[in-house]
C-alpha cells in the first residue's frame, strides 16, 4: 500500500480538495472552499494545510465566525444541497460563536462541515487558553455544544482517526435523508501530529445524489388515498428545490388537477403565475392557499417537515376526513401526525406517483376554485403593495418596490422578523431558488451573510437581502466580507425602530408595548442611529431614502453599482398585512390580574378547540 506522510491537517485539507460532485455534466468541486478566522487552535495545523492547497481549495476570512458558517449554509441552500463549503475556528468563542449557525443548518437539513479546532489531546499543557473545564468529566471541551445540533460529531484525538471520521462526515453531508451539518472537532495537538496515510484516501470521488425510489405497497397505498380524494392539495417544501423536482411537480399539478401551496422553504418551486400555484401556506400564508388547506380531505405534503408556520400549529387542516401522504426523503418527516408514508425523492416520487394514478385526476370544481381564489387573493394583495406617497410605508409597500425594481432572476434573502411573513405572502417569484427565506430557526443575523452565500453560489443572479434594524444590529460585518470578495449585494435596511414583529405579537397576546421597539425600553437617551453612514464604515455605498418613490430609484442604481449597496427607508412599526394568514399558537397567561390579557386568553382557548394534534 502507497502512503503518504501529512500531519492530519494536511490530510483534512487534501482530503476535502478531492471531493467533487457532477452538475449538469460539469465536475465540480463539492466543496466551494473554507471559512477560516484563525486563532492559537487552528491557525498552526489547519492554517499552514490550507496556505498548501490554497490554489485549488480558497480560504475565505470572514468577519464574524457564526455569520461564516451562515455564508456557507446558504451556499449550499442555493447550490440545492449539491454543493457545500467548511468552516474553521479556534478552540473557544470562535467554535462556540458557530453553534448557533449548526442549529440553522440542522434545522434546515443543509450541508455544512465544521472544523472548530480543539484542547490539547495529550493534555499536558492543560488548562489551555480558551478552554473549557468540567469539574466532573476530563473529555468535556466547548465543542461538545455542538452535539445536539450535529448530524455527525467526532473528536478527533489521534491523526489516523481522521480517516473514517472523514468517510463518516462525507456520508451524512452528502445524503439526502441524513443531510445535515457534521462537526469534527480537532484536537490543535492532534492537527499538527504526522501519520502515512494511503494514497488512496486522497483519490478523486464524485458524489451524485441518491435518488431514494418508493416502495410498492407505500406506492400503492399513496395512490389509491388520492383516488379516493375529492379536495386533495399538494404543499411543496424545500425538498422539491434541494431535489430538482420544479418540473415533476407542475406536470403532477397540472396532469392531476392539483392546486399547490408553497411553505417558506418551497416557494419558488413553482413560477408565482402557475395557474397551480396558490402560494403560501399557513401562518403567512395567502388566503387562497389556506381556503384549499382547511377544506383538504388529502394533503401530498412534498418535502416539508410541517413545522407549525405551515400547518397553522395543525389546526389548519380542519376537514374530519383529511388524511395526509408524507412524500419525503426522511421517513422522520414522512410519517408525521399519522401520514401514509411515501418515503422517496421528491421527483422520483412524484414521477412515479403520476404513473400509479395514471388517468386520475381531481374534480374539476377544484380548478375553478383554484382559478377564483387566487384571483381574489392577488386583487386583495395589490392594496398592500401598491405605491404609496404615505412618510411611514409598511413592510408589504416596501416589498412591492422592490419587487417592481427586480427582474424575474432576482433572488430576494431573508430571515426573521416581520418580514418573513410579507414576503412570504407578497413576493412573486419567478424563477427557482429566488426566494431564498431561513424560517426553520429564523435566525436573526442570517441575511447579509447568506445574502453574500448565495451570491457565492450563483454570480450570475442579483442579490437583493431585506433586512430589519434589529437583525442588522445584531450582524452586519459580512457586509464588510462583500466588499472585499467583490460579491454585490443590494441591502434594503428597514428600519421601524426596534422589534416590530415580537412587538405586534406582544400587543396580540394582550400585553402592552414592552421592551421591543425603542421607544419601549428602559432608556436614557434613545439613540439616533445612522445606518447608512455606519454601512458606508464598512466599505459599500449606502443612501437612506424618504418614501417609496426615492426607494425605488435607489434600487435601480443599485444594479449598475460597483459595489454591495444599503438602502435604508424608515418604515411603520405597526402595519402589517391582515389579509390571509392563520392562526399561531403562542401560549397565552392563563392568570392576569390586565383584562387585555385575560381577553386574549379566552380567545386563545377558543382557538386550541380548532388544534387537531396526533390524528
């Protein structure tokens, strides 16, 4: 057997450079590169592995560790899970700062590989800087943190257990039912210890997608619920996207008679103007699309995990006799709240599910209430989004601007906040994978960094991130990473002074104005913030706007510019749009000696009678 001696960091870094995938008859690399921000426990082992191969593999300095690791997760959101990049840290806050973006991409079944560095395996030198110490257990470091929201987690403590700690990670990023980000912790001893490794761990792989088929009897049981169905609907999730699956399912929609309801992660999956397309579903859903979910007898929920937004806390589905077939690659997701499982790849699935329902296809009475709902939905929606000359415009009146500055390839970048729920009402997307939305953990901070991922990802494409103050103040130094990696964005900052969303909550739930907006806090002096100057401090051009009119002329000079842009317009913290959507449950007090409060929780009761949980 041929070997060749490397420190295990060099091993890690060879390693990842041969791995490649195949897009569209093109070998690529699997993994976009590294996120590297230095410290003592990685910068002597995996910083001189990644100077060697630097020109085959780059290295990216990012501003912030958990904004990197957000970076490399909308790459591979963006890349459909085909592609994907690693992060790297030092041993303490810099691996801890990165636990949050792990529960990002856990929760969103993304691909990332993170390397935090780790204490010393030989622990002499212990106490270490930066390390953690458990009085109770001597193999506890910080990176155990990572545990819960790791797919797959090892410590790697001797350099040849490298080797199928690696094989392992590999298997678990590139499956699509296990799919999820993998955590190897090194030890910064162990990083620079040398081992002959084989050659032939270094060799080239190509990793295609496993395409799961269904089983015969889940096949037949799937086909013969929806035959027997007279209002079936269709919600697409993001594993329609992460599997191609856009074409597979409008000829299903369209062959079968379907209507079709997208979550946050699935819109797009469909073009806004498919006759098919009801678009959202849920608690920020449409009224079209909800008007189908409560009266479904069968849903064919397509790559969704039904997390509460979609199923409205699962009292949106409030036909008796509904049933629901979990077409999923997981059979976790696929057999949720009793559902006939078709545990699958989504095109597959759908593929061969049209086969088996051969010249089935749902009652005509379905397309006529698609066609009028949606009608109704879009005539209500264009007053909320219509221009306006109003000093304080809303959420939705921002969103129609910048729709209307867009182009049809423009992909829109969010995460949390009110802004979620508009867009996912409001936006029309046009091409797939142009709304890119991180609503599984809404993750505050997420969106210039994955804005600049997606750019990474797809060059090609405008970016256009809308962010809140209050997600923008809680990060905003990758907008610095896009200045000096020379990907533009266009950052819209809208700012209502606070936390808008939790603030609406609050009100909703019967309390008072609380310690969200600004003006509600326990303060001296309320700070006058000057976004654009501070985005002009870290190297884009900015503006602040008055009105739409003004918003939408910055947005068009945005796209000639030579760098990323923030636009900041002040908005109403108030306004939000009260057509469509569903009921949430978020836990009223039971006991308030406030009237508003005891009001709201027997409206709160009244709704859990509409919850329909374990059928």
């Amino acid at each position: 057997m041929s070997t060749i001696r490397l420190t295990m960091a060099q091993a890690v870094a060879r390693f990842l450079t041969a791995q490649k995938t195949e897009i569209d008859g093109e070998i690529l690399p699997l993994f976009g590169g590294v996120w590297a921000i230095f410290g003592h426990g990685n910068v002597a082992g995996m910083g001189e592995a990644l100077h060697g191969v630097r020109d085959q593999f780059p290295t990216y300095r990012a501003h912030n560790e958990q904004g990197m690791a957000h970076a490399a997760i909308a790459f591979a959101k963006a890349s459909r899970r085909r592609r994907m990049m690693a992060c790297t840290t030092s041993i303490g806050p810099g691996a801890t700062n990165m636990v949050t973006a792990a529960a990002v991409a856990h929760v969103n079944r993304l691909p990332v590989l993170l390397l935090p560095g780790d204490v010393f395996a030989n622990r002499r030198p212990d106490p270490v800087l930066q390390q953690i110490e458990s009085f109770a257990d001597g193999t506890i470091s910080a990176n155990d943190c990572f545990r819960p929201v790791s797919r797959y987690f090892d410590r790697i403590t001797r350099p040849e257990q490298i080797i199928p700690a690696l094989q392992r990670a590999m298997s678990v990023l590139t499956d699509p039912a296990e799919c999820g980000p993998a955590t190897l912790a090194l030890c910064q001893d162990t990083q620079a210890e040398a081992y002959d490794y084989p050659e032939s761990f270094f060799a080239e792989k190509i990793w295609t997608p496993r395409r799961i088929r269904p089983d015969e009897t889940e096949l037949a049981q799937a086909a013969e619920l929806i035959r027997k169905s007279r209002k079936p609907f269709i919600v697409a999730g993001g594993g329609v996207l992460y599997s191609g699956a856009e074409s597979a399912l409008a000829d299903f929609a369209q062959k079968h008679g379907l209507a079709v309801g997208e979550t946050q992660a699935g819109k797009s999956s469909l073009p806004h103007d498919h006759p098919a397309n009801l678009g959202a579903i849920g608690v920020t859903g449409t009224g079209a699309a909800n008007a189908f979910a409560e009266d479904a007898d069968v849903v064919i929920a397509v790559g969704t995990r039904l997390q509460d937004f979609t199923t409205g806390s699962w009292a949106l589905f409030r036909n008796p006799k509904r049933r629901i077939v979990g077409l999923n690659v997981q059979a976790f997701d696929a057999t949720k709240h009793n559902a006939a499982p078709l545990v699958a790849d989504a095109r597959v699935g759908l593929e061969e599910l049209s086969r088996a329902l051969g010249g089935w296809k749902a009652p005509e009475d379905q397309a006529v209430k698609a066609r009028d709902e949606k009608a109704r939905w879009f005539d209500a929606a264009a007053r909320y989004t219509d221009p306006t000359n109003v000093e304080l415009p809303s959420d939705a009146q921002v969103i129609g601007a910048v729709q209307r500055a867009s182009s049809p390839t423009d992909v829109v970048v969010c995460a949390a906040g009110g802004l979620p729920g508009e867009l996912h009402k409001h936006w029309k997307a046009s091409a797939a994978l142009g709304y890119h939305m991180e609503y599984g953990y809404s993750c505050m901070g997420y969106e210039i960094a994955g804005g600049l991922g997606v750019k990474m990802a797809d060059p090609s494409r405008e970016v256009i991130v809308m962010v809140g103050d209050g997600s923008y103040l809680m990060m905003n130094s990758e907008l610095a990473t896009s200045v000096m990696l020379g990907h533009k964005l266009t950052v819209v900052l809208l700012d209502n002074r606070g936390y808008g969303c939790i603030n609406r909550l609050q009100r909703a739930t019967g309390g008072e104005s609380f310690n969200n907006l600004l003006q509600h806090t326990n303060h001296v002096t309320l700070p006058e913030i000057d976004f654009a100057a501070h985005a002009a401090g870290l190297g884009a051009r900015s503006v602040k706007v008055k009105g739409i009119g003004e918003l939408e002329d910055a947005l068009k000079k945005a796209r000639s510019a030579d760098r990323s842009t923030v636009i900041v317009i002040d908005t109403d913290p108030l306004a939000s749009t009260d057509a469509g959507g569903h009921w949430w449950d978020v836990a009223v007090p039971e006991v308030s000696v406030r009237e508003q409060v005891n009001k709201a929780r027997r409206d709160y009761e009244t709704a859990l009678a509409t919850q329909r949980v374990g059928d």
